[in-house]
C-alpha cells in the first residue's frame, strides 16, 4: 500500500468544475433550441410566412422536429459525458486513497459503479444509507450511456431501453412516464421498437447530476475515515475484491 497523502490533489474541485460546466451547457444549448421550436409555434421571424401549401401538416414541422430533436441528442450527449467524469472520478479517487481490486475482471463484473461502490464502501465502513446517495440512479447514467453509444436505429434518433435495463431497473430514471405507462410485454416481439426511450431532460440531468455531487461531497467530508483504513497493517486492511 501505498504511503502518499489521500487526496493530494483535490478530486471534488476538479468534478465539480466538470459537473458546473455540463449544466451550463445543457442550458445554454437546450435554451437555443427551445426558443427556435416557440418561435415556431408562436409564428414568429423567419416563421411568420410560410409558403403556400396544401400539405395538412402544420408549417416548418420539420424544422420543429429538428429542433426538438436537438434538444434530446444535447441530453443524450451530457449524460455520455458524464458517465465519463464519473469513472475518471472514481479511478482518481482509487490512486488517492491507494488500494487496487484484487480481481478486478470479477469486481467490475457488474459495471464499474457497482465495483467502486463495494470497495469504497468497505474501506469507508459504511452501507452507503447514511449516506443518501442514489446508487441506483447512478448506476442507470452508465447504462444510459451504454445504450446511447452501441444502441439505436438507422431510422429514427431515438434510443430504447432494453431488456437488461429493466430487469435491473423496472420503471428506468431516464424516461417518459407516459411512454412507461404503455410499455409492450418485454417478451414481446416488439418490445425493442416500442421500448420506452432514453429521455434525459434538464430535470433528470439536473438530479444525476446533484448525486454525482453529493457522492464527492461525502467522500471528501469523510475521509478520515480512509485514513483509518490506511492506517491499518496490510494483513489488516480490507479487502476490496
């Protein structure tokens, strides 16, 4: 083990830099695009004169589409990217505090949330309740980024749930109550066209991303107590399998 200071460089500031700067641009893209769908359907410039048409379909409706569209792929891209902060998060932390996995094919077996929730758990000594903090929600940022990077379909930009996501979480964070409520069977032959979709809007942005903070705030509130741990003998120190 090794002897260096826990915390040397300070991890909190650093995700919380990346953190502050992803609700800054989700808004700032999110907000353009928004506007540009009310301007639509308000009727207002450069959509105050559409063209004449006998196409039943509402005027610049593609462009409303586009828009809103925009809006959903902007949601999409932050939760990738904060998938990302959360495992350059977790692997800093690791150096700092100085353990390895034992075996760590098996630790990650089920995801790397899943790996660093055990091994910090057991060297902070805690079951994770005291601490309030939405593993389950965090564990769905990872699985929503799985799904945006290797999911979807050539016809439509929209993202499914599948089948593993429900069976480990039944009603998913990152969708449409609506689309929920009327959910195909998921044996069903269709249920990967029907699915729910991956929906990340600016409030369950906002509350994946207030639990990755929270989950840093209590670490480093509370890191005497993984100076506890790395006080102890080596034949002593928890194991973190």
């Amino acid at each position: 083990m090794g002897t260096g200071y826990l915390f040397c460089m300070d991890v909190r500031y650093f995700l919380k830099k990346r953190t502050s700067f992803l609700r800054t641009y989700y808004n700032s893209i999110a907000a353009a695009f928004e506007n540009e769908k009310r301007k639509i359907e308000e009727h207002q410039p450069p959509y105050d004169n559409p063209p004449y048409s006998e196409d039943p379909e509402p005027p610049y409706l593609e462009e409303w589409i586009d828009a809103d569209t925009s809006v959903k792929l902007t949601g999409l891209a932050c939760i990738s990217m904060l998938s990302e902060i959360l495992k350059l998060y977790f692997e800093e932390v690791r150096r700092d505090i100085g353990f390895e996995f034992s075996d760590k094919r098996k630790a990650f077996r089920n995801g790397f949330v899943e790996a660093y929730r055990d091994a910090l758990g057991e060297i902070f000594q805690t079951d994770w309740i005291e601490v309030g903090v939405d593993f389950a929600l965090i564990e769905q940022i990872v699985l929503a980024r799985n799904l945006t990077q290797h999911g979807g379909n050539i016809t439509t930009w929209d993202i499914n749930h599948d089948a593993y996501t429900f069976t480990k979480h039944p009603k998913p964070f990152f969708a449409q109550r609506e689309e929920l409520d009327r959910m195909p069977d998921r044996e069903g032959p269709f249920f990967h066209f029907l699915a729910p979709s991956v929906d990340v809007n600016r409030e369950r942005l906002v509350a994946a991303l207030d639990q990755i903070d929270k989950l840093a705030d209590w670490i480093e509130d509370n890191i005497d107590r993984a100076r506890k741990w790395r006080s102890k003998p080596e034949s002593e120190e928890t194991s973190t399998a």
